[in-house]
C-alpha cells in the first residue's frame, strides 16, 4: 500500500531538517525565559491539553471507543497528588508518578465491566463514572477536603522560575505521550487495537484479547491523563472537585481531538494547537464571539475534512510544510 | 477426530436455540451444515468458536475440552473462524486483513511463507494486496476471509456462509480452492451453506439442521435425495 507518513518537515533536506528541530527545540525552550508571563501559561495550558487529547486518542481515535468522560483521570490524577504532598509531604515528582498508576490502575478495574458497553451506552457509562467519583470525592470531607476544594504546598520557587517549571514538566510529559503514541501506533498492540475500532468481534476470532486489550489502552490513556491532572494541581496549587472533574473539559478534549483527526499521532497536537491558540487569540480581540467562530470551525472541518487538519497537511501545497512521504509497502507489524 | 461438539445446548435469555447438538469434523474432512433460516447454523460457529456461552454441553479440540476458552484462546487450540458477511477490516489493506489471521503467531520466517502461500492460493488477492479490504468484490473479499482464517494455522475452519452476495460461479471457485488448500494442509472444514446441492457433492459428510436440532446426517450424496432436506427447508 502506498501508505502516507506524516513527518514534519519532510520534505526538507535531512541536514536541513535537523537544523529545523534544533531551532523548534531553542524556541520551545526560550519561550518561558522571554516571553510574557501570560504566553508561558497559555503554552503550559497547550502542553497540558496535548497530553490529554492524546490520551483520549489512544482509547478513540484508535480503539473506537468515546470516552467522553476521560477528564476522570484528570480529577483523579490531580487529587491523588493534592492529597499526597499536602497530607502525607510526599515529594512532587513521587506524587505524580503514583498519581498516573492510580488514574490507570483506576481504569483498569473499571475497563474490564464498563468497556463491555459500546457506543453511546460507553459514552453514558464515562460520564456516569465522571460525576460518581465527583461526588465521592465531594463528600469525603476528611481525606479530600469535601466540596471546599484541598489546598497543595505553594512551591518556593520565584514566579519567573515557577512559571518555566511547569512549562518544562509539561513539555517534558507531552513529549513523552506524544513518543509513546508514535511507538503505539507501529506497534503489534497497536496494529490490535485498531482492530478492535474496525470490527471488534473478527478481531476476536483472530484471536486479539479484546477486552484485555481495550482495558490497556484505557490504562495507558488514563495514566497520561492522570499525569497532566497531577501537574495541574501543583501548578494551580489549589483545586475542588468541579473544576478538575468538569465535563465542559471533557468535551473540549474531544473537540481538538475530532478538529485535529483522531487516530493519528500529529492529529491532536494540531488540534489542541488550533483551538488554544486560535481561541486565545480571537478572546483577545473578540471575546463574545470566540465560541461562535470554534463552533462555526468545528462545522467547516466536520463538513469538508472529516478526518481533521491532520488531513489538510496531505495537501500538496501545504505539504511542503508538513509533508507525507509516500512511503511503500509500510511493514505494519514484525512478526 | 479434531474438532467434537457434545449435547451441545444454546439459548439466548430464555429462548433455547440448539438442542442436543452432537457433531464431529475429523482431519482432513469437509462436513457441510445445512438447514433454513433461523435453524441455528450460525449460532452453532459462534458457539465453537467461543462468541456465544453454551448453556450446557461440551466442545473439544484433540480431545482438550474448549468450553470455558475465550475466543483467543481457542484461536491458539487450532479454531478459525470465517464469519458470515465475511467482517474484513474495511479501513485496513489486503495484506494488513491476511496477517490478521497470524495475529497470535510469532515465528516471522512461517508467516511470511505462509503469506506467499495465500498469495499463491489466491492469486486474485495477491493482484490487490495492497489495496484497501473494502475496494474489493464479493468474491475476492470472501477469498481474503479465507485466507485471514487459515493464517493462525487451524486444525479446524468454520466457514459461515460462503456463498453469501456471490453467484454461483464464484462460489463454486471458492469451494474447489477450500478443498484444494483442505486437503493440502492437512486441517477439516466445517462450512454453512445455503446451496444445498453445492455443499453436498463437494463435502465428505453433511448435518442437516432444522430448528435447532440435528435432523440427519450422513455422507454427501445420500443426503442429496433426501427427504429430510425438503422437510428442513419448506416444512413439508
């Protein structure tokens, strides 16, 4: 098959091509030392949302399975930490470690029962499984602090450095899922769930565990998901459960993900890219009517590139920015 | 014997679908499962092949009993599976659907002879290997369903349906290749079929099923004259 890669640049001479990174390296690590406080943020904002759209990518974009109401690792991610270090003066990075294990130890208990639901009784069963836990938390006053939200350490770092910590972290952490989403998407698990998204029962009688499957791809996207909530919490240093547990967060995860195109490793970044950015810049000018352009976009790509953005940079001009090679005869799995 | 169904009983809910089931395919036999609409052929693959519980009854492979076995573990005792409507990987190239089958197997060098074995079989496939599943005609699809089912190396293949959507010609092609590669790997074949004729001049054995129960079995052409065929099929 003809298969198409997506590869930045690619176009480019190599040598050219690796003075290209090299410059996107400089920058991405320039940024939080000259730009305005506010830019740092709204980049940190980006990093963050890259990780999770990537996490919802791997359970839907790959294994076809919505799950709308992923953010729940997100609120878990966050509060394992929170509890952590302000309860038991666990070192951050420990914390957030332990944060993604539980986030995706949490889905993988949960996977094998709710990932037995398809389509939009699995996408009920997320939200339902959202705003249960929502409520647990809520209501455990002495371990999370209840409706009143949990405060975390305020780190001793002056405002300058704190802002380039949290942006290093999660650049670091997208980098990381956006690598791993690479190595996914050549690998034999990968090749599996993919198959579960085309026709989960033949991937069945081809003998692909499909449940064992699904529930560690849910794993994997919840520990990532998990891993951003966790940052979140010492970045904001203070959160409650609507806000980390809000679905409206869910839904605009879901928006970069179908605005970038699900099911493949760039389509996120773009995505996220398009709506951070885009909507940072149209709230700057415009703020009444943000929504309404997001919303009046979501259509147009709908409508006219219903695999998402990822698919614009297969055109032939734009191409040369972001080109697909034409590769032949890709080897989609070893044996 | 490779592949034993015993009293096999199936329900969905309430509603009791096969009673009683007792069949056998042996190494290197072609048994066709016949009967109308509804009678329960399909539901009997799915059972084997571990998509549906049964309710009671017992299935093996060599002798090692399958009944609580997923699916893939099934796959890994030797039972393929060609469902109805074949279910190729729409999204997914010819190649990419084939290895599907090899999904479990490790040894690369087998599958890649293997793969050129499919290729040799199905030399129309083998012309559009790298196009995409979904491109391909009815024929050509069922012949890469064939080929996806014999890449985990089965003792046994259940093939629902084979001539669904295609004429007669086609299906007829299809049933000399399946004894061809059949007989050359060595595996049995358990196939529903709607032509009752086809299926039993080209099958060894034949079970005709009618409302969930075995009615008659025997060798293919004792089973054409009979009238436990009419009975199956029109109720009369």
């Amino acid at each position: 098959m003809m298969a198409t890669r997506l590869t930045f640049l690619g176009k480019i001479s190599r040598p050219l091509r690796l003075i290209a990174y090299a410059a996107l390296a400089i920058l991405l690590g320039l940024i939080p030392f000259t730009a305005d406080g506010y830019w740092v943020r709204v980049c940190t904002n980006f990093f963050m949302f890259v990780i999770m759209v990537e996490g919802v990518n791997i359970i839907s974009g790959y294994t076809g399975y919505a799950a709308l109401g992923n953010v729940v690792f997100f609120g878990i991610g966050a509060y394992v930490t929170a509890i952590l270090m302000s309860t038991f003066g666990l070192d951050f990075f420990i914390a957030l470690i332990l944060a993604g294990i539980v986030a995706g130890a949490f889905a993988f208990g949960l996977g094998m029962p709710i990932l037995r639901t398809k389509g939009h009784y699995f996408v009920m069963a997320t939200i339902g499984l959202n705003e249960l836990v929502k409520q647990v938390v809520s209501n455990l006053d002495s371990l999370t602090g209840g409706g009143k939200g949990i405060s975390l350490p305020i780190p001793s770092m002056p405002p300058r450095i704190n802002y380039a910590f949290f942006y290093f972290v999660m650049l670091a952490i997208a980098i990381i899922c956006v690598f791993v989403v690479y190595r996914l998407s050549k690998s034999k698990f990968g090749y599996g769930i993919r198959c579960i998204k085309a026709n989960e029962q033949a991937a069945g009688v081809m003998g692909i565990n499909t449940t064992m499957y699904k529930a560690l791809a849910w794993t994997l996207s919840a520990f990532f998901t998990g891993l951003a909530g966790g940052v979140y919490a010492y970045w904001q240093t203070f959160i409650e459960p609507p806000v980390v547990f809000d679905v409206v967060f869910a839904i605009k995860m879901f928006l970069m993900l179908l605005l970038g195109g699900q099911g493949t490793v760039l389509g996120p970044v773009i995505g996220t890219f398009v709506v951070e950015f885009l909507g940072e810049l149209i709230w700057g000018h415009a703020a009444d009517l943000q929504l309404g352009i997001l919303g009046t976009l979501v259509i147009v790509v709908v409508l006219f590139v219903p695999q998402g953005l990822v698919e614009v940079t297969r055109n032939k001009t734009i191409g040369r920015i972001f080109s697909t090679r034409r590769v032949k005869e890709p080897q989609p799995v070893e044996f | 014997m490779t592949l034993v169904v015993k009293d096999l009983n199936v329900a969905y809910g309430d509603t009791q679908v096969l009673w009683d089931i007792n069949i056998s395919v042996a190494k290197g036999e072609v048994i066709a499962l016949v009967g109308s609409n509804g009678a329960g052929k399909t539901t009997l693959l799915r059972t084997i092949s571990g998509l549906n519980r049964p309710k009671s009854g017992q299935i093996s492979i060599n002798g090692q009993d399958l009944t609580q076995a997923t699916p893939a573990q099934r796959v890994r005792l030797g039972v393929a599976h060609v469902p109805e409507g074949r279910q190729l990987f729409a999204g997914l190239g010819v190649r990419e659907n084939i290895l599907i089958g090899a999904y479990l197997r490790t040894a690369g060098q087998e599958v890649r002879r293997d793969l050129d074995f499919m290729f040799e079989t199905f030399p129309e496939v083998a012309a559009r290997r790298n196009q995409q599943a979904g491109t391909l005609s009815g024929g050509e699809q069922q012949m890469v369903a064939l080929a996806r089912g014999l890449m985990s190396r089965p003792q046994v293949l259940l093939i629902d349906e084979l001539s669904l959507g295609l004429a007669p010609v086609v299906v007829e092609k299809l049933f000399n290749l399946i004894r061809n590669v059949q007989k050359e790997l060595g595996i049995g074949v358990l196939v529903v079929e709607q032509d009752v004729e086809m299926a039993f001049e080209m099958a060894d054995r034949g079970y005709i099923l009618d409302t969930g129960m075995i009615v008659k079995e025997g060798r293919g052409e004792e089973l054409l004259g009979d009238d436990a065929i009419r009975k199956a099929y029109l109720g009369i």
